[in-house]
C-alpha cells in the first residue's frame, strides 16, 4: 500500500485504486481514467503525483493531481518508487534501477547520477534522500550534486522520509539479525538518531499530516505526534496495542 498527504487529505492506493480520507478513518473512492494492476503514489508538495501499473510489467504512465481527489490526468511516461519536487526540479527515483532522474515538467527527463535512493523527500531548502547503501543518508539543493551527511553503525535500510512539526523522519527496517522497524529523526536533515523499535517487521511509508506522522508496515500502522519519544499505536487487525519509542 503507497500512503500520500497534501492539500488537507490523506491519499491511499490499493488493490489498483485510490481512496482519500480528511480524518484517516472515513475513505471515500477516488476515480481514475483507468483501471491499474498496481499504483504508487507521492504528493510532491505541489501536486500529488502517482505511476499507475497496467498491468504487471508496464508501470510507465504518471498521473497527477492537484489536491489528491480531483482528475488525475496522465502527464507523461516513467516509472518511479518516490518522487520530491523542489527548487524548481522533479527527482525520481525507480526501484532496482540505479539511477536518479530529474525534470522541469514531467515529461522530459535527464539522468543525473548513479545512485540507488530508497526514499526521497524535499523541505526546508533542500532534497533529503537515503540510498540503498546500508541507509545513507544525502542531501542536495539542486538534486544533481549530492553530499553524505549520515551513515548508520548498523546496517539499515530506509524506506521513506517525510517531513513535518519542524523535523524529518525517516523509516525503515534492520537489515541483520531479527528484523526490526527502525526510526531516525533529525530537526535539520543533516545530523541523525537512530532508534531500533519492538516491532518485528519494517515500516514501509511514512507522512505527515494533521499535526502528526503516520508510519505503515505491511501488517501494522505506528502513528506518533513527533516521531520521538511519544506515545504509539500499533494496530493489528481488531487489536491496538499502545507503545512508546
């Protein structure tokens, strides 16, 4: 499941569709042009932005939409796990392909490095990624040249980042030893703490919005005023166990 948040509303894409929801409770069904195998979904800030899967090897068309529920119309053809917008400049970033992408307008594109990024965000000025290089952390004003701010002790992978209530969080999983969900939080996007959470899976997509981050696994959904030293739900099923991390 992609998780989004903008223009007051939480986006979510499963089984091929979308739904919104104001409240994160009540969803209502978003239509689209078509119907998709599979949709992944970001909001850039400017717009929400999304790759709608044909079928299960064509996952090449962009639909974009002002507000998360009005007409997504289909601007162009590429493929991509996360998306920022920033500066003037779309990054993408597209699973098992080791390269980073960047475009004025979503339709043309340019490679720009080499660089594998699991998670891709952009606020306060700048783009904030991790690769897949054990959870590094990068930053970038233009989303072309990028300098190392943060390296983990243990190896980690970071799966997305998101940005609010004046911090960055990132989430993920461990990559040795039992799995565990993993944290990092940091007030600037270049100096990091890493927290190993309870949970014995990792967590996938991370937003912020109605004054709170709200974190999913595959399993499970972790919301957290801060995303530090807070009070948790972990939701499982008809269970919900409270936490702290």
């Amino acid at each position: 499941m992609s998780l989004a948040y903008g223009a007051g509303r939480f986006v979510a894409c499963a089984d091929g569709g979308l739904s919104a929801s104001t409240d994160g409770l009540t969803w209502t069904p978003v239509p689209l042009d078509a119907r998709y195998w599979h949709i992944d979904l970001s909001c850039t800030g400017k717009e929400f932005v999304a790759t709608g899967c044909i079928t299960s090897r064509t996952c090449e068309v962009i639909l974009t939409s002002a507000d998360g529920v009005s007409r997504y119309q289909r601007v162009g053809l590429a493929a991509f796990d996360q998306v920022a917008y920033g500066n003037g400049r779309y990054v993408l970033s597209f699973g098992n392909a080791a390269w980073t992408w960047s475009s004025a307008d979503l339709t043309n594109w340019t490679t720009v490095n080499t660089l594998l990024f699991l998670a891709l965000t952009f606020d306060q000025g700048m783009f904030v990624a991790a690769d897949a290089d054990e959870g590094t952390i990068r930053t970038s004003a233009d989303g072309v040249e990028w300098t190392e701010v943060f390296h983990p002790d243990q190896p980690v992978y970071i799966s997305d980042l998101a940005y609010g209530g004046g911090r960055f969080v990132a989430v993920g999983g461990t990559n040795s030893g039992p799995r565990r969900a993993v944290v990092l939080t940091s007030g600037d996007g270049r100096q990091w703490s890493l927290q190993v959470q309870e949970e014995a899976e990792g967590l996938v997509r991370v937003v912020y919005g109605a004054g709170r981050f709200v974190a999913n696994s595959e399993a499970a959904l972790a919301v957290s005023e801060d995303g530090t030293g807070c009070r948790v739900q972990v939701l499982r099923g008809d269970e919900v166990r409270a936490r702290r991390i």
